[in-house]
C-alpha cells in the first residue's frame, strides 16, 4: 500500500526540517570549503613466480606469471622494457589474471625485461606493478 502524503504536508516536514537544521547550526550559512581529492589505497600486487627458470636452447619453455591481490581484473600483461630471449613469447590470459612466457628459446645468453601490469579501476585507476625478470638461456 502506498504512502499517500498530502502537498501541504509535506511542506510543513521540508519546513520544519529547516528550521530544526537553522536551530542546530546557530543560523550558520554551510560556506564553500576547498576542493580535496580522495585516493583509496588498495594493496599491492603481488606477482608470482618471484624469479623466472632458466631456459635451455632448442627445449620447451614454459612460465606461468600470476597475479594476486589484485582488487579489479588485470586488463594487460606485456614487456614494457627490454626484451624476452628469442624464440619465446609472452601471452596474457584474459580474465585468468594471469600470463605465460613459453617457447623455445634459440640463443643463449641473459635477458632481462620488465613486465608491466595494469588493473581495470572502476572509479579510481587500477593498481599497476612493474616487475624486473631476467631468463638466462643455456
């Protein structure tokens, strides 16, 4: 059933609501105040594996990259510095929040490489991490 409220009625309660507010703030008029910004903290991320395995020359790779902590999905996962060994590639796993390096490397040496990440934000940015890895191939 509907709550039927009278115009007058009405009138009266915004009224009466303004006069109990002029009475418990002295008449004071609310004055304009400087503008402040309002940044939530979230956790950081966190990234797992902490190091990467070492790779062999002409055999499988494989490294599984997960992210965790994250208070959003991860919108992307790439190398923004650097660069991964030859023959290998990294592949972010929408929605899995997750990536993985795999291949077959085809030169020996060390690379390192940072891997950036980013998180969907909502109101705010996402969270965003900068990981250093380096792969030695042997």
């Amino acid at each position: 059933m509907r709550n039927k409220t009278s115009p007058s009625f009405s009138l009266l309660l915004i009224s009466v609501s303004a006069l109990a507010c002029s009475l418990f703030t002295g008449g004071a008029r609310a004055t304009q105040t400087e503008a402040s910004e309002f940044e939530p903290v979230a956790a950081p991320l966190i990234i797992e594996p902490e190091s990467l395995p070492n790779a062999q020359i002409g055999e499988k790779y494989e490294a599984l990259i997960r992210i965790a902590q994250n208070v959003t999905p991860v919108g992307d996962m790439y190398i923004s510095n650097g660069s991964l060994p030859a023959g290998l590639e990294l592949t972010f796993m929408q929605g899995e929040d997750s990536a993985v390096i795999g291949g077959t490397a085809t030169e020996a040496g060390m690379y390192s490489f940072t891997l950036s990440v980013w998180c969907f934000g909502t109101q705010v940015s996402g969270q965003t991490l900068d990981k250093e890895y380096t792969i030695i191939v042997e």
